[in-house]
C-alpha cells in the first residue's frame, strides 16, 4: 500500500499520472481557490478561524469529486 502511494505522489509529480496533467492542475487549482474564497469570506463576516477553516475545508473536500469526475488517468 505505501509502494503504491509512494508510486501515485512521483507519477503525479512527474506529470505521468493523468493523461491530461493541465487539465488535472486546473481542476486542482479551481479547488483551492474556492476554499481560499469561502475561508476568508467566512473570516470577513466574522466567523471564528477555527470553524472557517473547517467549513471551507469541508466545501473544498466535498467539491473534489465533482471537479474530478471527468479527469482519465494514464
């Protein structure tokens, strides 16, 4: 299981791991930018950092698999 973990992280690094690496990086990208966006709309309107942080991570994580959905690996 680490060997293929370990495997995954250099592919991905390497750029072999999907079939269309820019793609992938923009889809991850657009993913980090929205829970940048929903962290410090959220800290502006005054929510505590702890329970920001944990709403956008929970936005970001749960837009993952909708951003994901049409990425081919190799």
């Amino acid at each position: 299981m680490w060997s293929m973990a370990l495997s995954s992280i250099a592919l991905f690094f390497q750029g072999k791991l999907f079939a269309e690496p820019g793609k992938a990086y923009r889809q991850i990208a657009i993913g980090a930018a929205v829970t940048a966006a929903v962290l410090i709309v959220l800290g502006l309107v005054g929510a505590p950092v702890w329970a920001a942080a944990v709403v956008a991570g929970l936005i970001g994580g749960a837009i993952q698999p909708y951003l994901f959905r049409d990425l081919k690996y190799r």
